[in-house]
C-alpha cells in the first residue's frame, strides 16, 4: 500500500473526544450564578462589573464597550432586580440608569434559557421616540454575545414590516402608542409570557398624558411579573404605584438625601430678560461661543421651526440643527446621530430632547423659554454634566416669571444664581430679520405661527403663578421676531367672546387683581407700547385685545350687547343725558332699554339655522325659467305627479317605508318618464327628417346648376364627354349638305351591312379597303360624324333624365369599348 492510502485508512477509524453540549455548560453557569445572588453583598464588594454574578456574556459585551466600574444606581438596584424584587429607581441625571435596568434583562432571560419560540420576555416602555432609539443601541452593544432578539416599536417607522416580526422578538423596546397599536391590530403579538416590565422616565409614562394608553396597555399584561420603573424624578403616587400592580416595591434613591437633585459638576445660573429682548440675547450668545456645544430648549414646535430658519439665514458661524416632533422619525433620528458626532453644534429643540438622551460632551444647555415645572427644568439641564463631568445651565426668565419660579427651583433642590448682562453688549438682528421676513412669505407665515404659539403655550400652563398671559408685551415681542404688524391671537379673542356671552366675568379696574389666569374668568390685559387717546367706553388695539381707558365713567360690562354690535357708530354712547323736558321720562326709557339690552340674546349659526329650518327653504335647489317665464321642471330630480310629493312631505313611520305606496308612485312617476321617453324619440325621427330634407334639397340645387351649365355650353359639355374632334375638318364644306351625306351614309352602310352577312370571316377593314379611295374616306367621315351626334343624344338624355336604366348603361359601356 501506499503511504497516501495507508493515511487514509488511519483517518477512517481515528476516534474523537466527545465536547459536552453547550446546554449543559450553561445550565451549570446558571445554577452557579443563581446560587450567588442572595450571597453577594453588594456593600463590601462590588466596585467592578466583575464581581456581580454575571454571566460570561454579559461581562464581555460591557466589557468590549468600556463599562468596567458600576455606578451608585447600578450598584444598589442591580442585585435586587436579579433577585427579582420590584424596584422603584431613582437618580439624578446621567448615572447610569439605563444599564440598572438593561443588565437584568439579559441576565433573567439568559437563567431561563429564552429562545425565540418563547416570544415576549422583556418589555421597555419609553415616553420619547429618540429615547428608545438611544436604549435600543445600547442593547445591541452590551447584549451582542447573547442569542436574544429585540426590536425597536416606535410611530413613524413601517408597522406592517414591525407586524410580520412581533411574535420572534424576545425584548420589545417601544413607545406607549405603537405598543397598543400592536396590541390591538396585531394578532402575532403575545404578551402572556412577560418576565419584566421596564418604564423609563416613569414619572413621564404615568402622567395624564399618557394615562389612558398605559392603563389600556397595563390591562393587556401578566399579573405576575417583574415591575422595574427608573426616572430622575421618580414618582411615589400610590394611585401610579397600585396600577402597575407592584408587589411590595424596593425604593432605591441614591440620591435622596444629597444637598442638591442635579449633578454636581452643573453649573446652574439664570438670567430676567424681557420678552423682546430673548432674541438678540440667543443671537449675542452664540456670536460669542462658536466653539462649543450648545443645546437650546423651546416651548412649541413651531417656535424651533422658525428660530431654526431666521437663524441659518442670519448665519452666526456655527453649525445649526433643529429637533421637534412634527418631524419625519428617520429625519430626526439622522439630526439626533449628527448632533452626537459633532463637536461644535447648536440644537434648537422641544422637550422631546429633555429626558434620558445622551449627548456626549454638550457644554451649554439654554432654557429660552421658562420650563413647565422644577422636574422639567432638571431634565432639561441634565443633558450635559453627564457622568461625572462638567457643564453649565442657562435658563431665562422674564420678569414676571422670576420670583414664582426661583421658589419653585429652591424648593426641589436645585442651586441657582442670577447672573446680569449689560444691554450695550446686545447685538439685535431685528433690521435683518425684517428685511427676511419682507422677502419671503413663508417665512413670515411661520414667524406669525411660532408668536401665536408661544402665547398659547403660556396660556395653557398650569402653574398660573409662573406664567401670565396678561402681562407679555406681545407688539414689542412680534418686533422682535421681524413682524410689522402683530398676529391676531384669535383663541384669546375667542376665550373673552365666550366669557361675555355666559356673563360670569367680573368687573375689576386694579391693575393687581385683574392680573389673573382664564381659569379664574376675569378679563385678560395685556400692556403693549400704544397709547389710546380715545373718550369712547374701550378701544381695540392692533393684537385685538380689548382694552380699557382710564377716561370712561362706568365700567365696561361684557356681558352687554352694545359690545357685540358692530352698526353703532353714529349712536352716541354717553347715557346720563340730561334734558330740559321731561327728565324722569328719559331715566326711566334708559333704565328700559339697558334692560332689553341685556336680555337680548348673541344671535349664533345654530339660530339662524333653524330659522332656515322653520321657513322649510330647500337648500341647494336649482329652479331654470323659460323666457316666458314659466318654471322648468327637471324630471330627473323633481317629482311630477301629485301622489309622488305627498308621499316626499309624509313623515317617515318608525316601522320604516310604505312599500304600497311606494310601489303607486313609481307607477305614476314611470307614466311620466314613459311619456319623456318617446318624445325624445320624435325629436330625433324630426331631426332626422330634416337632414334628409334638407340634402335632397342640396342634390337637386347642385343638378340644376349642372343642367343650366350644359344648356349655355353644349359644345364645352360634349368636349368633356367625348374626345377631342377639333382636329377634324368641317364635313359640309367637304361633302356638301347635311341631307345628302345622310342618305349616302345610309346607303354605304346598307351595302357594307348585306356584304358583311355575306362575308363573315372578312373584317370591316378588308371591306373598306375593297372600296375605292374617295369611298373609304367619306364612310369613315360619315360614321365619326353620326358616332358624336349619337353620343350628344345621349348626354342630353340623361342630363334630362338624371339616371339610367341597365341596358342604358349597357348600351354606354359596349360604345365605349368600341371607341
């Protein structure tokens, strides 16, 4: 044998060591590390990830990202989750808390072996789209050695390609109404074998903006499950707590007893501008910090929109994003990534940016707009000072908002000073941003949409102490946005219509006490720069607020119709007149008419429509008149007997349709329509008549011009019928009269004829050429000259005739071929 066949031979039968089953390592590991979780003590040890009964996996993905050394969050929630208590999590900003509540996922669903075929184990609910993003790729970072699925169910992605994978996710990270979109239209989505609940800002999810999804989707899972809720400021509402159905929950709060609720490395300050002042102290601001990072929080949507675009236009020297909600969701997953990368940036953005998202290194966070509340304003300045690092916090106020909302600030904590700024250092891009808004409408449309909406956002706090709408100076403040001319606020018009017509305002002149919100129904001021000369009762000014003047007598009454009216002009509005005849009279006329006055009621479009009603007037009827005047009636829509529009005017009975009756009037109606029917048929036999007509007409006017045409010219007729026989010469002169040449043709033809029946093979030819010459040729002239004669006749005849029979056309056929 060879060497090659005797190595052959040898791999054949060579004997390998069996490898034990994976399964049966991991369930080792696993009873190993079950064992551990309640030895462990977390105070004596626990400074690395490494010392936590924590499976291989899990060590390596945190320790491939950088995650080494827990911090204060992780260190005490993390071994009461994997016992699998309840946990109410609360620490400040940037500590952490989004691996306290990931790494015992991971590890419950690895102790009980999850495969895909087991569907749902973990739920994670979030308030924001872009915070589900964030915790959803840091999953795949620390989870990449685990054989667990997970998904990302967010609004503004593709639900149906979210549809066809819900029942192959094991770890669901989403958002309240995508999740109960799925629960609801989602047949492939199972929630029965939930291991772990997850609410992150759960202080956010629980609030009365998402309290009638969360209770819907609370409905829809397990009673007996692992409940973990983590937030900044965490909620201790025992009404909150009994609707997740929490079993005996372990608060955990690092820092509750701390001297301050945000971090230490925060620098905190705040800075009283008045409104019209906002923009140029934003636009000096960053003229003056190119270098940095810098993110700015908006009330509204609209307000980011347009400081977004005046600002890309005014081109301050560094690069501008905007982030808010009516954005497309890959569009603002694609600026949240851009703004992470970038070093030197500036993010307008809403409080959609306020709560869990991580910016690396944000070195400014500006508050532009005061935040709803001191849980609010946390969040907000949490985005930067992450970790252990610094940063600094800028929020303005304005001078009504200052003393309500620095009590707020101290009473949660918070260490705040009050830094000031010289007005000369200000830099005001008003004149550009006029000269923007001049040149483009659209952007004007939004300067005009972000002034309206910032009013409304302060109208609509609940904290009426912070925020008062009556004391914004709304015309200084559309100036500074570039608007000539303020926006109408038309809900604020709206709002003191609807309190004059109920009548519950009450009359107050001070200035302090009118100051009040629209939840209390007193009437709104607002101070504004325009001075009202007027003598009249009020006056309008140009934001279409109603104003009093200090001039008038009595107070002004909403609930009185002289307000409403718009026709009283020319009526003088003094009422204590005071005239020499009959003074008592004119009191008491007074006192009347104030009476029927007011007892008049404001004439609305449900009135007047069922006035309209009353009168029985059909809407939208269309009547056509002929020139006599007399009505047309419209057989396709209106009804023409008498028995059909009795039956139209009959109430309906509730048993429903008459069908006997129905069926006599669709007898009646189907006479009508029969008798329509054929007189649209004689019309068109008429019409038709008269097109028949009126071509025969047509045929004998063209004959008869053609007979008036050969009767002038017989010769230019014939020409045309018969050929050319100009080149011929005149018979008569040649062979003198007409009679003689007739009877000698008649003679030659007879002869030609008896000699032709004699001699049947012979052709005429032969025959003429048996003639003598001067006989030859008078034959040939005398038979061309009887040939055209014959052929006139026969034109005249049928010119006379105008058609011809079948042996006429015949005769004409056999003369044309012999020719």
């Amino acid at each position: 044998m060879d060497k090659k066949n005797v190595r052959k031979s040898k791999k054949k039968f060579q004997v390998f060591k069996t490898k034990p089953s994976t399964s049966l390592v991991e369930r080792e590991e696993i009873k190993k590390l079950t064992a551990q979780y309640d030895q462990v003590d977390t105070e004596t040890t626990g400074r690395f990830f490494r010392d936590f009964p924590l499976s291989q996996k899990t060590l390596k993905g945190l320790k491939e990202n950088g995650y080494l050394k827990p911090t204060e969050i992780q260190k005490e929630s993390l071994m009461l989750s994997l016992r699998g208590m309840d946990i109410l999590g609360a620490a400040k900003t940037g500590s952490g808390k989004t691996l306290a509540f990931l790494i015992p996922i991971l590890e419950k669903l690895y102790c009980s072996q999850w495969t895909r075929l087991d569907g749902v184990g973990a739920l994670i609910i979030t308030p924001t789209r872009e915070l589900a993003y964030q915790i959803f790729e840091t999953l795949k970072k620390v989870g990449q050695f685990h054989d667990f699925s997970a998904g990302l169910i967010i609004g503004g992605k593709d639900w149906l390609f979210e549809r066809k994978r819900m029942d192959q996710v094991n770890i669901v990270i989403c958002t309240p109404g995508r999740l109960l979109q799925h629960m609801d239209e989602n047949y492939l989505f199972n929630c029965s074998n939930l291991q772990i609940l997850v609410l992150d800002e759960a202080d956010r999810c629980l609030d009365l903006g998402f309290e009638e999804t969360m209770n819907n989707i609370i409905q829809n899972l397990p009673t007996e499950r692992q409940t973990l809720l983590f937030s900044a400021t965490q909620t201790r509402s025992v009404k909150d707590l009994a609707r997740l159905s929490l079993k005996d929950p372990m608060y955990v709060s690092v820092h509750e007893h701390a001297k301050h609720s945000t971090p230490e490395g925060l620098r905190q300050s705040y800075l009283v501008v008045e409104l019209e002042d906002k923009v140029s102290m934003l636009w000096s601001f960053l003229k003056n910090h190119k270098k940095h990072k810098i993110l700015v929080f908006m009330a509204s949507c609209k307000q980011v929109k347009f400081m977004f675009e005046a600002f890309c236009r005014l081109r301050p020297g560094v690069s501008l994003l905007a982030l808010y909600g009516s954005l497309h969701q890959l569009r603002r997953m694609a600026i949240y990534e851009s703004f992470c990368r970038k070093n030197h940036a500036v993010l307008f953005a809403t409080d959609i940016a306020a709560r869990g998202l991580d910016f690396p290194a944000v070195h400014w966070v500006i508050q532009l707009d005061c935040p709803e509340d001191a849980a609010t304003y946390i969040h907000r300045a949490g985005r930067t000072a992450r970790y252990e690092k610094g940063g600094e916090s800028l929020l303005v106020l304005l001078p009504s908002e200052k003393e309500a909302m620095v009590k707020r600030l101290e009473a949660a904590k918070v260490p705040i000073g009050e830094i000031k700024i010289s007005a000369n250092k200000l830099q005001s891009p008003q004149r550009k941003l006029e000269a923007f808004l001049a040149r483009d409408v659209e952007l004007k449309a939004t300067a005009q949409r972000a002034f309206v909406a910032y009013i409304k956002s302060v109208f609509l706090m609940k904290d009426k102490e912070v925020f008062k709408v009556n004391s914004l100076k709304t015309d200084a403040f559309s100036r500074s946005l570039g608007l000539a001319i303020p926006p109408r606020i038309r809900f604020l018009q709206r709002m003191e219509k609807k309190k004059a017509a109920t009548g519950n305002i009450k009359e107050d002149n001070s200035d302090e006490d009118s100051e009040t919100d629209a939840f209390n129904q007193r009437p709104i001021k607002v101070e504004t720069d325009v001075k009202v000369e007027n003598d009249d009762e009020y006056a309008v000014e140009s934001t279409g607020f109603e104003k009093q003047s200090s001039s008038f007598q009595e107070p002004f009454k909403f609930g009185s119709v002289e307000s409403d009216s718009e026709d009283d002009i020319l009526v003088v509005k003094r009422r204590n007149h005071e005239l020499e005849n009959d003074e008592e009279g004119t009191e008491i006329k007074t006192e009347e008419d104030l009476s029927q006055k007011q007892k008049k009621k404001v004439l609305t479009k449900a009135a007047i429509a069922k006035r309209v009603l009353k009168k029985k007037i059909i809407a939208n009827k269309k009547t056509v008149f002929d020139e006599e005047g007399n009505a047309i009636v419209n057989y396709a829509r209106d009804k023409v007997s008498e028995a059909a529009r009795e039956y139209e005017n009959e109430d309906v009975p509730e048993g429903g349709i008459n069908i006997e009756k129905a069926k006599l009037v669709l007898k009646e109606e189907d006479q009508f329509d029969r008798k329509l029917f054929r007189e649209r048929v004689r019309a068109k036999h008429r019409e038709q008549k008269k097109k028949l007509k009126e071509a025969k007409m047509n045929e004998k006017k063209k004959k008869e011009e053609k007979t008036d045409d050969t009767e002038e010219d017989e010769f230019s007729s014939s020409e045309s019928e018969g050929p050319d026989l100009s080149w011929l010469p005149d018979p008569d002169k040649v062979f003198g009269k007409q009679n003689e040449d007739e009877e000698s043709a008649s003679e030659v033809e007879n002869e030609s004829a008896g000699e032709s029946e004699g001699e049947n093979s012979s052709s005429p030819e032969e025959d003429q050429s048996s003639l003598p010459h001067s006989k030859r040729k008078l034959s040939t002239n005398l038979a061309s000259s009887q040939r055209k004669r014959h052929k006139k006749d026969f034109a005249s005849e049928i010119a006379t005739k105008g058609a011809l029979s079948l042996q006429e056309e015949e005769e004409l056929a056999m003369q044309l071929l012999r020719q």
